[in-house]
C-alpha cells in the first residue's frame, strides 16, 4: 500500500509543477473519460473488433495508469491519502 502513497505523492508533484487544476468536478470528469478509455481498450482486445479507419487504438495498461493518475489527483485535492 505504500507503494500507492508514493505515487499519489508523484501525481501531487506532478499537478504542482505543471500547475494542473485541483477541481474536483473537472478531475471526476477526467477519471471518468479514462474509464471509458479502459472500456474501449477491452473492447477493442476483443478479436471480433474491428478498428474503424480513424478510431484510435487503446491500450488497456495505458488507460489503466491515467485512470490511477486522476484517482491520485481527485485524493489529493480531498486531501485523503491513499494507502497506509
Ligand atoms: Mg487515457
């Protein structure tokens, strides 16, 4: 678990450097975005799945990472740390 806490403290950084908003409406909408990217990269794992001529490719461990970054974001700007 404390992995996870390191991270969340590299997400933190990360905002602060890059002066990332903190709202948490705007970063729940982000997280669910990213949800809907992880569904598609499953989706699209699927070999009856066509990809369209300009759809873009997902991959699930991508998806899955920017999913666990606004976690850590929408953590930090409640202020709850993750982990133990
Ligand atoms: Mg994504």
């Amino acid at each position: 678990m404390a992995i996870v806490g390191e991270y969340q403290d590299k997400v933190a950084k990360k905002w602060k450097d890059n002066d990332f908003t903190s709202d948490l409406p705007t970063l729940g909408l982000c997280l669910s975005e990213e949800v809907g990217e992880i569904a598609k990269a499953i989706n699209q794992s699927n070999p009856k799945y066509k990809l369209k001529g300009n759809e873009i490719p997902y991959i699930l461990r991508e998806e899955l990472h920017d999913a666990l970054v606004y976690i850590c974001a929408i953590a930090n700007s409640a202020n709850i740390k993750l982990g133990i």
